[in-house]
C-alpha cells in the first residue's frame, strides 16, 4: 500500500518532482504559499491543502511522509514549528530543500522530541532531472527511516544514503561548491579560448571526451555560448548555497580559498541578476574584462 504525501512548495523544483509523485501512483496531498502554484496539480490527482494543517491531518486524510522542497533553511524551520503541535509519531518529514548542516541537525532534534523521523534529502539536477526523474538525491538520517522513504526517493532520482542526519546536506554543499567553482571556470576558459582567437564552441566540443568533460561543460557550457540566463539553477540560490558552504567549512575548522572567491562573485551578482541562471557567471567575468565578450547573441535573462 502506497504511503499517503504531503508535498509542501511547488517551485520551479517542487512542481515536477510532486508530479513524478502522482504519476507513480502516490497519493498527495499539496501546500503552497501561493495557492495557483498547487492548483495547477489538481488535474494530476492532486488534493490541494488550504493550510499546513489540513496538508498533514485532515478528516480522511493522514499523511505518513512530509516532504518539504522550500526556498531556505529558515523557511524550512517555520513551517516544521507551524506543524509541530499537528505532527503524530511515526510520521517521517523530509526535507528536499538545500541548507545548512546546522540548520538539519537542529530540526531533526526537534522531531526526534515529537517521535517523528527527519531525514535530509537534497537534491541536484535542477528542473531537468526533476522532470526527468534523475535527481541525485543525498540522505542523511536514521538508516531504517531512510530504507522507509527509499521507495518514493526512488521515484524522483538516484537516492544514496550518506550517514547521520545533516550528512545529506553537507554532501549537497560539497556538489554546490564543485558545480559554483566548475562554472565559473568553464566561463574563463570559454572566454579565454575567444579571446585569443579560437571558435569557442569548438574548443568545447573538442574538450568534451578529455579530462574536462562534465556536465557543467555540457549544459552550462551551452548555455553561455546560447547566451541563455533563463533559470534553471539561479544565482540567489547559488549565491545562498556558497554561504552554507563557507558555513559549514568554519563548523569544520577548514579555510576553503576558492569557495571564497566563487561565493563573493555570486554575492556581487546578487545586486544585478539574482534570478538569472547561475551560468550568468560568465557576465560577471566579462565586467572584469572590459570588450571582452563570449559570442555576438543577444542576452536572455529573466525580465526584472
């Protein structure tokens, strides 16, 4: 029998990953701040909740898997106190959302008080993969809550458990600080290869195959060639995933230097493209180039 879901955020994330939910045969039970956003899944099996109260206990309704796919760890931390005095033991709460380490191991002590399991399982792969079913989802929590909750992780990617809880999110910031870093290095070394006088779609195609292949250079490599900002993965998001990143790194003891410069170039972004994709790194490269510019297309960028 089938566990009974209450979804909560239906973003640019949120949306498709509910949807793959639904067409696995799950039965779901949506919230959102905005209630439009949640409607738009009632054509697809959807019941829509008016509260949070109503998403997790409701006359004929009991849901035994909270999942929560929200904008922060501070966000994230509101709703689960909204929920508290609703929460029954034996429920499971995870959380999909990307945040803090700390801010995960505090919510699962707070849930492990009511007797309900907490497992933290960010994910990447943007909204391809969400719509794709291919995230790479990284769980951290109780092992046998988590063999609970890998039928419906499975739905939506490639699940791998990681260790005690906070570890799912620690291991989401180490793929954010490789993805923030790769970026902004595909973005130099696209630039670099116009600059001095190569094609750079064709140095791309002919790196593809090395050493460098990713798919940093497969899709966000594109995408800056394409000039195409639209979000995808956007700079606020990426900019909030670099400080949990330096976050984590200062609760370890460690100084990370490179993470430091990607996550200042982020920040300075925040002021003129916030929304945009987070490949828009490449337009903060070129401000510090001056008539240095990768292509002759025109910038596709999210309207204000």
């Amino acid at each position: 029998m089938r566990k009974n879901i209450a979804f909560l955020g239906i973003g640019l994330m949120g949306k498709p990953m509910a949807s793959r939910l639904l067409q696995a045969g799950y039965p779901i039970k949506i919230w959102n701040r905005t209630l439009s956003k949640a409607i738009s899944l009632q054509s697809d099996g959807a019941l829509i909740a008016n509260n949070l109260e109503s998403a997790v206990s409701d006359a004929g309704w009991h849901a035994d898997i909270i999942i929560t796919m929200l904008d922060s760890g501070p966000v994230v931390e509101q709703v689960i106190h909204q929920l508290l005095p609703f929460l029954k033991p034996g429920m499971t709460v995870v959380d999909m959302s990307s945040t803090r380490q700390s801010e995960a191991q505090k919510l699962h002590a707070l849930l492990q008080e009511q007797q309900v399991e907490f497992i933290d399982a960010p994910v990447s792969g943007g909204v391809i993969g969400a719509e794709a079913g291919t995230l790479a989802i990284m769980a951290g929590g109780n092992d046998v809550a988590y063999a609970e909750v890998l039928p419906v992780l499975s739905v939506l990617g490639r699940p791998v458990y990681v260790g005690a809880a906070g570890t799912g999110q620690l291991a989401k910031l180490c793929n954010q600080l490789i993805v923030g870093a790769t970026i902004n290095v595909v973005a130099e070394a696209l630039l670099l290869a116009q600059a001095g006088g190569a094609d750079p779609k064709a140095v791309r195609d002919a790196l593809r195959g090395g050493f460098a292949e990713s798919r940093i250079l497969e899709v966000h490599g594109k995408r800056m060639l394409e000039r195409a900002f639209l979000p995808g993965g956007q700079v606020k998001t990426q900019s909030k995933d670099m400080d949990n990143i330096l976050d984590a790194a200062l609760h370890a003891g460690l100084e990370l230097p490179i993470t430091r410069q990607v996550a200042e170039i982020y920040q300075q972004m925040l002021r003129t493209h916030p929304t945009a994709d987070h490949s828009a790194a490449l337009l903060a490269l070129e401000e510090r180039n001056p008539g240095k510019r990768l292509g002759i297309q025109q910038d596709q960028l999210p309207s204000a």
